[in-house]
C-alpha cells in the first residue's frame, strides 16, 4: 500500500511539472535558480509566484508553495546509499587530466563508461570528438564529458536538489529525487548530459538492485544521467572506468590534494602541478567562472598518418 501511495504521489507531481514547465525559457532558467536558492527559506516563499512557459507557450504564474508541497510530500527518506553518495570522499579533490596528443579514437573510454553505466549504444557519457585548429592542420581527437565544476550552474538551477556538488568535487544526479525538468541540462555549457526518454537498457535486469547515485544503476526512465567520475570506484581506491580501459594513455586521474594524478595504462604517478605547468594544461570555456576539475594537455607532437593518395602520388613518381 505504502508503495502505490509513493508511486501515486511521484506520478502527481511529474505530470504537474510537465503540464507547466516548457525547457528552453530564460524566463523558466531566471526563476529556477532564484527558487533554488531559496528552497529553504520558507518564509521568502509565501505566497511568491514564478513565471513559467505552458507547452502552448503562454505565460502564466505559479506558487513556488506548490512545488515545494508536491516535492517534499512524495520524496521517500534518503537510503543509506543515497545519503554516502552525496556526502562524498572526506579530504578528496579528484580531478582529471586529458592528453589530446594520445587520443587516438580507440573509444574504448566510452565502451567501458557505457558497460558500467548500462547505457545504450546511443547514450554516451563521454563522447570524442574530432577537430582542427584550421583547413590546414591535422585532426585531432577530445574526449568530452561533464567537467565536474566546482561553480557548477546545472546545481544552481535544479529545483530539487537532485543534482548536487559533493567535497570531494564530484558532481552527481540522484534519479531518485530527478522529476525531468531538464533545467540542467539547459544551463550546462559543455552539454554533457543526457535524458532517458525510453525504459534503461537493463530495467528488467536492475528493477531489484538497490539504487546507487555513485554509479547512477538502476537507470530510470525521464530522469537525467552524465559522467560521475566513476565516483564507486573512487570509493574502492581504483581508477575511473574511462581511466581503466584506455589503451593509449590519454587519461590520467588523482586527487588535487594531494598534487598527484596516475595514468590509466601505465599506472605511472606523476605531480598534477608538474604535469599542466610543462604541458601547457588547460580547461574549458575558463571565462565562464565555472572552475572546471578536468583539465586538458594540448594536442602538440603528434604524429599523423601520412595520406594514401598523397603516398601513391609519390610512389608514381619514383
């Protein structure tokens, strides 16, 4: 009984977000992160009204009383799991480093993310891209997932505090309290999210595992997902799934704290400070005050295939 009443409750209040919020207003975005901020200020909230986007695109006000009704009468307890995953690894800084000079598409990074994720063959957590500085110059492969910012506007923004920043600097969802607003995945600039729009890969298979926001499994329809630092395996003392797999020593991961990151292939240690200073490391989009925990080594020294209807041009002319 308890769980249909939970299920009737949870089910009343997504159809409620879903008839009045339409993603994509800056409107919906200003009024987010004003309610976010002042989720608890209970004082503030009497009686003031947002204004929202009806999917028939007409503007209409709502109380922020009756979002915070609906959200704090369905929401069930925190489970243990859920209550370790948002507190985090106690004195941790993890962050990452990418070298862009070893990336050679392997993709092997995003086979192993999708595999410990039970993702689709279409949803990716990481994604590489391929670029070039110009017409002239070489391509070059960069994996991007989410930056794990420490002034991150996707936690700003959500309503529900499903979306969170732990101390030890990794950002997570919790699909348990996710009602699919997609407010953060507007407001992330590095568009490292996702959405299940359809039933998980594995929902029969994970329907009875008991949920674990460090490894975001079960996934759950309507909710959203991303890259979690492979924050379970952080937890066991291991490397990152991505960090694990790849055969080319693109990635190397570590604790700030500590000064000190480890390659993923040859488990070589090295000083995170040393590292980007003498490669000239980086991160993305600096100007947006977002202060990133990934940083990237610039795609210097590679090497590059030598074209095949260039090489048969020389060999005709031999």
């Amino acid at each position: 009984m308890e769980n249909k009443e939970n299920f009737s409750k949870k089910d009343s209040r997504r159809k409620f977000l879903r008839t009045f919020l339409f993603i994509g207003s800056g409107a919906v975005l200003g009024s987010a992160a004003v309610f976010a901020s002042n989720v608890n200020d209970k004082k503030k909230l009497t009686g003031e009204k947002i204004k929202v986007l009806t999917v028939n695109n007409e503007l209409v006000e709502v109380d922020k009383n009756d979002l915070i009704k609906i959200n704090s009468e369905t929401y069930k307890p925190l489970t243990e799991l859920q209550k370790r995953g948002r507190e985090g690894i106690a004195g941790r800084r993890w962050t990452m480093v990418i070298d862009l000079s070893k990336c050679k598409n392997a993709r092997k990074c995003m086979s192993a993310c999708q595999d410990a994720h039970h993702l689709k063959p279409e949803q990716h957590h990481i994604n590489v891209l391929q670029l070039k500085e110009s017409k002239e110059t070489g391509a070059y492969f960069m994996p991007k997932m989410c930056q794990h910012c420490d002034n991150p506007p996707c936690v700003s923004v959500c309503p529900v505090d499903a979306t969170f920043k732990r101390q030890d600097g990794i950002v997570l969802i919790d699909n348990e309290r996710c009602i699919g607003c997609r407010f953060c995945m507007a407001a992330c600039p590095y568009s490292a999210r996702i959405f299940n729009w359809t039933e998980p890969l594995k929902s029969e298979e994970d329907k009875d595992i008991p949920y674990d926001v460090e490894k975001n499994v079960p996934q759950k329809k309507g909710t959203v997902s991303k890259c979690l630092f492979s924050a379970d395996r952080c937890r066991e003392g291991k490397l990152p799934y991505c960090v694990s797999a790849c055969p080319n020593g693109v990635y190397y991961f570590g604790d700030e704290n500590e000064d000190a990151v480890t390659n993923g292939t040859n488990q070589e240690t090295v000083s995170l400070s040393k590292l980007l200073e003498d490669n000239g490391g980086y991160r993305l989009m600096p100007e947006l005050g977002t202060e990133t925990r990934v940083y990237y080594l610039p795609a210097k020294n590679r090497t590059q295939p030598f074209p095949e209807e260039l090489l048969k041009n020389f060999e005709d002319h031999l």
